[in-house]
C-alpha cells in the first residue's frame, strides 16, 4: 500500500500554523498580564491564563480564544486528512478541499485575534466547516 502524501501537506502546514499562534499568543498575552498586574507565578492553584483574562484588554484575550479554537475543529481535520491518505486519496477535489480548510483556518486566526468581528470570522468558520464536512463525507464513502 502506498500512502499519499500530498493531501499530508495542508494538515502540516496547519499544525505548525498552530505552534505559530501559540508563540504569537507568548507574545501578546505575557506582557498584557505583566501590564495587567497579573502575576502568573502568583495565581492560585488550579487558576488558568482565562482566570485572568477580565483585567486584560479584548485583543490580548482574542489570540487566546482562537489557539483554543485551532484545538477544537481541527482534530477532526487531521485524522480525517490521515485516514484519507492511508486509503489512497490524492484526488484533486480532496487536497484542495484540504488546503482549503487549512488556509481558511488561517485566515480565520488572522481575522479574530486583530480585528474579530463576528459575522466575518462565522464565514470564515462556516467555509472551512464546509471543506471538513466535505473531507469526512469523502473519508466514509472511501472506507465504506
């Protein structure tokens, strides 16, 4: 069996987009709590970074929503990608619905964490949505 690997490249390029966001969020976040008077290493135990996040400004706080939202969806996203190539597919229709999803996702992290309206970034969520139910009803019909 040869696995295919050109539907891999988008769910590649959208993990290390993610490690991306993570670093941005270091950087956004860590000093809006310095500025907040937030002290990390003073939290309580059990607290976590949201616990904080009513005495720092919005768009300190957007960068941290969409890295949770790049752990939510997407984990469909990749096994879905993987199981896609392990059965051979590497139609054009599935790696483009891939990178699709992949650079829709990044569009939408760009959009929420500088400017955040909602009904652009609920597009931006509702087109990528679109490619990844496409891509799972793919991954079925193949498997089945």
């Amino acid at each position: 069996m040869q696995i295919e690997t050109a539907i891999l490249a988008p769910a590649a390029v959208l993990a290390g987009w993610t490690m991306i966001v993570f670093l941005w969020l270091l950087a956004r976040r860590l000093p809006a709590f310095a500025a907040a008077g937030v002290k990390l290493g003073e939290m309580p135990a059990g607290a976590r970074g949201g616990d904080g996040e009513a005495q720092m400004p919005a768009k300190a706080n957007w960068i941290s929503h969409n890295y949770s939202h790049l752990m939510e969806q997407p984990t469909v996203f990749y096994p879905v990608v993987i199981m896609l190539a392990l059965m051979g597919d590497n139609s054009v229709l599935s790696v483009n619905l891939a990178w699709g999803y992949a650079g829709i996702r990044v569009l939408h992290s760009l959009w929420q964490a500088n400017v955040n309206t909602i009904p652009v970034r609920f597009a931006l969520f509702a087109l990528a949505s679109l490619c990844l139910i496409t891509l799972a009803a793919r991954a079925v019909m193949q498997a089945l």
